[in-house]
C-alpha cells in the first residue's frame, strides 16, 4: 500500500531483442501474452551492438515491484547479464530470463544467478591469463618490450643539469612533468648507462 491508501500496481515487462529487422517475432510475443505480460520493449539490432535503446526505454519505465520478463536475454558476456540484474535489483524490480533458468524472486533462481557470476569472473580470468600468455610468448620472442617510458625531449639535458647542482630536484621534476618515483628511477637508468658522466 502507498501513502494514499491505494494498491501499488505491480507490472510484469517484457523484453525481447531480435539480432534482424525481418525476423519473426510473433511466437515469442504470444509467450509473453501467455506469460500474462503487461507490456513489451522489443530492440532489433546486430548481435555486436550492444546500444539498446528499448532496454533503456524499460529501465526508465520500471518501477519497484515489477518484475522484468525475458525468453532468452542475449548478451556478449555473463557480465553483461550480470549488470542489468544488478541495476534492476537497484530498483526494486525482479528478473526473470527463462532461457537461462534466471528468476530473481526465487531460491534456485537466484543461484542460478550466482553461478552467472562464477562464470563471469572465469571468463574475465581466462582473458586476463591469454593476455599473460601472449605478453610472454612475445618477450621469449623479443616482440614485447612493454610500454614505452615516458621521454620528455629535455630529460637528458635536465638530469644532467640536475646532477651538476645547477638545478634542484625539485625543479628538473617540475621541467620533467614528473612525479618523483618517475624521476629518481629515469636519472637510475641514466646512471646505469653511463649517461649522467656527460
């Protein structure tokens, strides 16, 4: 009940997205009838665009207590998937993909859901361990040197300045743009080559 005394009206949303324009969407609208749906936002777009404007249309529609239907939400990741659960919870509003066996407002539904977010943090450490990999094979090749340090053109000439007295270190970092780890480890690169004799 509302301060006013009267019912809050619970609604129940669909949400279909077809990858064509021309597909036949008519058995999942008749679902969705059957499921006693209450209104449907339907995006049609490629599979590798992942901006949705019905699904925005929807998150500004629903309100606490509704509950978002879905046959099948089709995503580029779990994570994805993951984040639209999260952002309607923050609402106050339930999820319920059939497809995926996801249903916000019970047990098995909501384990289901965790298991989504294993998977999820297995994709994002089975990338992160391929980029691993890949640096390593590409230095055992000598492709791989990592990123570039930052080199201001006067970096030679300020160190130097700077070994001789003429400047502070407090000034040649402040010529160099440097914070001082970034400064005291370049002029130790320097003195490892032998550059800062000159």
């Amino acid at each position: 009940m509302n301060l006013q005394g009267k019912e809050v009206l619970q609604l129940k949303i669909g949400y279909i997205r077809i990858s064509t324009t021309d597909q036949n969407i008519a058995r999942q609208e008749l679902l969705m009838e059957q499921l006693g749906v209450d209104e449907v936002y339907i995006d049609r777009m490629s599979g590798k665009n992942t901006n949705r404007p019905e699904l925005q249309r929807m998150m500004e529609y629903v309100r606490r207590g509704d509950t978002v239907i879905c046959l099948l939400y089709t995503s580029p990741s779990p994570r994805d998937l993951l984040e639209l659960v999260e952002k309607l919870s923050a609402k106050g509003v339930e999820f319920v993909s059939k497809k995926e066996a996801i249903d916000t407002t019970t047990p098995t539904g909501k384990f289901m859901l965790t298991v989504f977010g294993a998977v999820a943090e297995l994709e994002r450490e089975y990338i992160l361990q391929r980029q691993r990999e890949g640096i390593a094979i590409a230095k055992d090749n000598g492709v791989y040197k990592g990123r570039k340090p930052i080199q201001p053109p006067e970096l030679e000439k300020v160190i130097v300045k700077w070994r001789r007295g003429e400047i502070t270190a407090a000034e040649a970092m402040r010529r160099l743009g440097m914070n001082k780890s970034t400064f005291y480890r370049r002029t130790q690169e320097f003195r490892e080559n032998g550059v800062d004799n000159i």
